[in-house]
C-alpha cells in the first residue's frame, strides 16, 4: 500500500483524508466494510460508481469539518439523508470514487407547539416525527408520504417531493433552513441568521433575498436542518376511493375532481393511480408470459388486471 500511495499524490490524499475523518467523527463513523460498501454502490437499476466509505457525521460541526477538509485533499462528497431515495439512485453518487456522507446521526427535533412549527435535522425519519408528535404534541399533524415510515423528511423536501393529505407540496412549507457550503461556511435562511430574532422559525422570509430556493433540488450545500410548517390535527378524517375501468372517463372524471377542489369540499390531494402502477405493487413481472421481452403488451396488462380485479384506474 506504501509504495501505491508514494506513486499516486493523489491517491496519498485520499488516504489522508480517511484518516482524518477516523480522527474527527471516530472509527465507528468511518464505514469501510466492502458488504456496506457494495450495498451503497446498488441502486433499482445498473450502476457502475464506486465508492471509496461511508462516513457519518454526528454534528453540523462534524459536517462542516469534513468538508473543509475534502476541499483541501480534493475529495468528492455525496451527502445523503437516510439513503432511501430508491428509483432515483438510492445512495449512488454521480461521481465516481466519492464519499459518502450519511447523515442519519442528525435526528434531532425540536417543535413549535403554539406557532405549529418544527425543526429537525436530516436524520428524522417519517416514523420518528409521527411518534414524537403522538407522545408530544397530539394536536399537530404532519402529512407522511406513501415511501417508507424509515425515510427522511428533510429529503423529501429538497428534492421536492410531496405528501399525502393535507399540505402537500412540502417545499411550499418550509420556513427556513440550515445548510453548510462547500467552503465548510454554515448559512442560515430568513431571520434564522440575525442572532436572537423573535421572529426566526416563523417568519419565512428575513431581510434581503430569501436564498432557500438555492438548496432546492441543488447541489450548491447540504442542509442540516430544516423549519416546517405543522398544520392541526383534523378532528375528522375521511379517506375515500374511486375507480373507473375505461380511459374514455378521465377527462369527466379529472374535471369533476377538480371542481371538487376548487370549491373547497376537498381539502386535500387527491391521487389517480394507473392499474399497471397497482399491479406493479401486488405481484412480479410475468416473465414467464412475455417470451422474455422487458415490456408487458396491452392485452396482456388487461388480462392481468382481470386476474386480480384490479380497475383501470384508482384513486383516493
């Protein structure tokens, strides 16, 4: 290994690098098993990047740490929340030879409960803000996403994702945010970075520009910490489901829902599902049944569809 590092001053910085991170974070946070490696290199589809380790910060001092010192040694860094981004990558970087920067260590939470707001860092979980909010705050509510209770709100919101149920869009919710910069410098949004601000945490928009918008679907920092919107909890509840079974109704159907909408008598999102989409969740590709190619023909989608009594199209 001597001689490979003595003839590679790039690779010696590496090297270093992981020394460094063992120093600052612990041995236990520096993550080289090849089995944890492997699973971090595997996404849904066909990946070819490596990855050098894992390391999991525990503070945004930690984070920031780590990325003073990537510049320095020339490190490319791949944050990821709780590493569940499946379908789109999961935990593979775009850039080969990267390390992976875990933050599920960052689960810290901190509510609101007069002004209905939270603050939590990118470790916490679907199922971790549901039971603190159960035990803690009963009368605040938080739409959860149809992806796992183990997934990571912060995530979701970055990358613009959305909920189920009441406030939807989780971007249009967010009051501030933390993120640290490349440099290693820590930036705060809104009245979140004027010191002892009565209006921080609530307020989403401070003096000057609102730079949230920059860490949106970016890769300009990575965000530590987050301040949403909570909404109270409905004292009535009521999920419904419909379905059609012929194209030829979406457009009456999509426009009564939007009627419905529009006037108020729904509240919420409302989701449209193709019967290819459910008979996706419920049962494996018929392989044996398509001599093999990767694409299931129409006819074959409906027999299907027949065979599990699934409509054409559901919604909720």
């Amino acid at each position: 290994m001597v001689s490979v590092l003595q003839s590679n001053p790039s690779l010696k910085l590496k090297w270093h690098y992981l020394e460094f991170c063992q120093k600052i974070l612990g041995h236990q946070y520096v993550i080289t098993n090849e089995n944890v490696i492997a699973a971090v290199e595997t996404a849904t589809f066909e990946t070819s990047q490596q990855v050098r380790f894992v390391i999991q910060p525990g503070s945004p001092q930690e984070v920031q740490a780590c990325l003073k010192a990537a510049q320095l040694f020339g490190v490319h860094i791949h944050p990821v929340s709780q590493g569940y981004n499946w379908g789109y990558g999961s935990q593979v970087p775009d850039e080969n030879l990267s390390v992976v920067m875990n933050l599920s260590r960052l689960n810290q939470i901190k509510v609101d409960g007069k002004n209905a707001t939270v603050t939590l860092g990118p470790g916490v979980t679907q199922q971790q803000l549901f039971e603190y909010l159960r035990s803690n705050y009963p009368h605040l509510f938080f739409s959860l996403t149809g992806s796992s209770p183990y997934s990571s709100i912060i995530g979701n919101a970055i990358d613009a994702g959305y909920a189920n149920g009441l406030n939807v869009i989780r971007w249009n919710h967010v009051i501030s945010l933390e993120a640290i910069l490349p440099s290693g410098e820590l930036l705060k949004t809104g009245f979140d970075a004027l010191p002892n601000a009565s209006t921080a945490g609530i307020s989403r928009y401070g003096l000057g520009p609102d730079l949230k918008g920059l860490f949106r679907q970016s890769n300009l920092g990575i965000v530590t910490e987050i301040t949403l919107e909570l909404s109270l909890a409905p004292a009535y509840l009521q999920i419904f489901y419909f379905s059609i079974d012929e194209e030829e109704q979406l457009g009456e159907l999509t426009e009564q829902l939007h009627n419905l909408k529009q006037t108020g008598l729904i509240e919420s999102n409302w989701i449209l599902l193709h019967g290819y989409r459910i008979l996706a969740e419920v049962s494996q590709f018929p392989w044996q049944e398509t001599d093999a190619q990767r694409t299931l023909d129409r006819n074959l989608m409906l027999k299907l569809l027949r065979q599990q009594q699934i409509p054409g199209w559901s919604g909720v």
